[in-house]
C-alpha cells in the first residue's frame, strides 16, 4: 500500500459522509456500501491487471 492509494480511498469521505447524514441514509446500509466499494476495488485492479498484460 503506497501515500497514493491511501489518499485515493479516503479521498470521498468528505463527502460521502455528509452526503449520507444529509440524505439520512440508515446505518444498515454501510455494509452494503462497504461491500461496493470493496467489489469496486477488485474490479479496478483487475481491469488495470488485464491493461498491464498487453
């Protein structure tokens, strides 16, 4: 894990967390956005796995 990649992931906490008190999105659902970001996370690298193939 590099400065980049940490910076890259907590970039949107700013906003995501004012932008779910402000749509008063319950607290059951971090998992799921968890989870999302998570399957995000696999999906880029994987994209960027293939990219560095060719």
């Amino acid at each position: 894990m590099s400065l980049m990649w940490w910076v890259i992931i907590h970039a949107s906490l700013p906003l995501v967390i004012p932008l779910r008190i402000w749509l008063d999105t319950p607290n059951m659902t971090i998992p799921l956005f968890i989870a999302l970001a998570v399957i995000g996370q696999i999906i880029g690298s994987r994209i960027r796995w293939e990219t560095d193939k060719r």
